[in-house]
C-alpha cells in the first residue's frame, strides 16, 4: 500500500518500483506532506522522490534499498529501518530539517564524522546494525535527546558522549561493551547490558 497524505489517500496493491512510479506521476507531488512506501521489496527510489518539495514524513522501512536518489530538503522524519544500507546514506547529510532518522536494522558498520551536520536531529535510532565505533564528531551533537545504538558490536563509546547535554534516552544494551565511560554513569536514562 502506498499512502500519499495531503488531502487524499492512495491505496495501490501492487509491489515495487514501477507501481511507485505510476502513482507518483498520478499525483501533485509538490503538495505532498507524507509518503509511506513501507514493506514493497523496493530496491530503487525514483528520482521523482526530489518533486516532494512540501515532503516531511517519508518511510521507506521494510524493503531492499541500499541506495538513495536525492532527497527533498523539507523532510524532518525519515524511516529508512530493515533496508540493506551498510552506511547512512550521504543523502541523508543534505537535510537540513531532519528531526527523526531511523536507520535500525540495516547493515551499518561506520558512521561518518558528517553526522553532526545533521543539526535539527534530535532522534538517532541505530538498533541492530554493525557499528562497532562512534565518530568523536558525534559528542558534538549537543541538540540530541534520543540516541539507540541497541544491538550493535560497540565495545566502547567516546568519553565526551556524556556532553550530550540534551539527551534524555541512551541505550547501549546488546553491546559487547566493555568500558562505560565515568561520564555516563551517572546517566538517568542510560539502558546498559544484555
């Protein structure tokens, strides 16, 4: 099912690209606020996704993509979970009004130093990927309040995480962690162990 919102409701059926591609032609795609395009086995976003220019909310969860067109500016919640990313998509760098990123449940091993360009995100969701590092550019993401890096191979975490001053949920449970930061351990909300 493909939901566009903004005064109207699109059910398709279908699966894939080429059905996305048909509704999306069918549609003033300027005008679009919410696009949902979740559990379709899609493995490419068409181009057309950059015409979403009034876009906010754009879930992608649940489908094969590992790579992304570019995306509108205006989106502030974007849902990319249980894809086959093995890196935050750079695309994902170019938003400046990005709020909520979800990204569990991919392949991701890194993140790139380029996250803390993400300056309005206050929601990092990284829940069972591959990470086994964070960049130190990431304790200067001061605005974050949510940061889940749940099931990943992180062993330890930079000292300066605790500079977070902002962030009221840390989980780092289902990790093979092995040193916790002093800085942390006063944490209120700090979700640590199996």
């Amino acid at each position: 099912m493909i939901i566009f919102e903004r005064q109207m409701s699109i059910e398709v059926n279908e699966t894939g690209y080429y059905a996305l591609c048909q509704e999306m032609e069918q549609v003033d795609l300027a005008s679009l606020t919410k696009l949902k395009f979740a559990h379709r086995s899609l493995d490419t976003l068409p181009d057309l996704i950059s015409k979403c220019t009034s876009l906010t909310e754009l879930n992608l969860s649940d489908n094969k993509l590992s790579k992304l067109p570019p995306l509108p500016k205006s989106i502030e919640h974007l849902d990319l979970a249980d894809n086959c990313f093995e890196e935050i998509p750079r695309q994902v760098f170019d938003l400046p009004n990005l709020k909520w990123l979800h990204l569990n449940g991919n392949h991701i091993s890194v993140i790139s130093a380029d996250i803390n360009r993400l300056t309005s995100l206050y929601a990092l969701l990284l829940m069972d990927n591959q990470i086994d590092k964070l960049p130190p550019s990431i304790c200067s993401m001061t605005w974050l309040t949510i940061l889940n890096l749940r099931g990943n191979k992180l062993v330890t975490v930079p000292k300066r995480l605790g500079d977070l001053s902002q962030l009221n949920e840390l989980d780092l449970s289902h990790n093979p962690m092995q040193d916790i930061p002093r800085t942390l351990k006063g944490f209120k909300n700090l979700v640590i162990g199996e």
